[in-house]
C-alpha cells in the first residue's frame, strides 16, 4: 500500500463526480407501453378456446383434439392475461371462462406427457360432479 495511513484511494475531483452519479438505465425508457408487449397474448385457437363454456370439458377435450396449438407453452398465461383484461372491463362470465381454460390446460401439463388423455378420462368426470355444487354454493353465499 502506497499511503498506508489513508482508508481510501485518492480520486481526482471528476472521478468523484462519476462514482456518486446515479447510473443511467438504458433498459427502460420509461414507456409503459413496452410492458404490454411481453404479456402473452391469446393466438385465434386460444381465443375460439377461451369461448368454451364453463364446465364444458367433452368440448374442451374436442377442441384440444382437433387444435392441438392450444397447448404450448404461454397458453394458460394467455388465458389469466385475458380473464384479468375481461374482468377489468366487467366481463365477468367471460373471465370465469377464462380462469378456467387456464386451469384445465395446467392440470393437463402437470399430469405429464399423456395429461390431457389423462386429465380428460379420469378427473374431468370428477369435476362435473362438483361444478354443480360450486356453482350452487357461489350463487347462495354471496
């Protein structure tokens, strides 16, 4: 050590001045608008998807079949993306509708690589056991 009596470097006056400025951000310009960019959105099979009515698994399981597109990766953001733009705007049913396409591709996913065969033969029967109920019960408690 050159000074061994001193705690810190010596700086000429402009170094100071540089390493106690704030760091400029690049990353961000401050336009909102690039933050709805990276929200997913809804592809046209997502949104016909999205239209199914609530509790309508034979269709869902139809419509997966035949537009196999729905399930990638993104897609049950997409669905949550939308249920809280259509809730915002008061859509309700709609983001219910939403909410639960969502659910039903993420328990497919988390079932593995046959999920949606799975899901659809063995839980879905389940589920419309309970939806009535559900339904019953939401309706009567509030």
């Amino acid at each position: 050590m050159l000074n061994p009596g001193t705690s810190s470097p010596v700086t000429s006056p402009s170094e100071e001045a540089s390493a106690t400025s704030a760091p400029s951000v690049d990353a961000d310009d401050g336009d909102d608008a690039d933050a709805d960019d990276e929200l997913p959105e809804l592809t046209p099979a997502l949104l016909r998807f999205s239209h199914i009515p609530l509790w309508k698994y034979d269709a869902s399981f139809t419509f997966i079949q035949q537009n196999r597109g729905v399930i990638v990766p993104g897609a049950s953001d997409a669905l949550l993306v939308a249920a809280f733009r259509a809730q915002s705007e008061g859509q309700v049913e709609y983001a219910k509708q939403c909410v639960h396409q969502s659910l039903l591709l993420q328990y497919c996913d988390k079932l593995g690589r046959d999920g949606v065969r799975v899901f659809f033969q063995k839980y879905a029967p389940f589920c419309l056991l309970i939806s009535p109920v559900t339904l019953l019960t939401t309706r009567n408690s509030g």
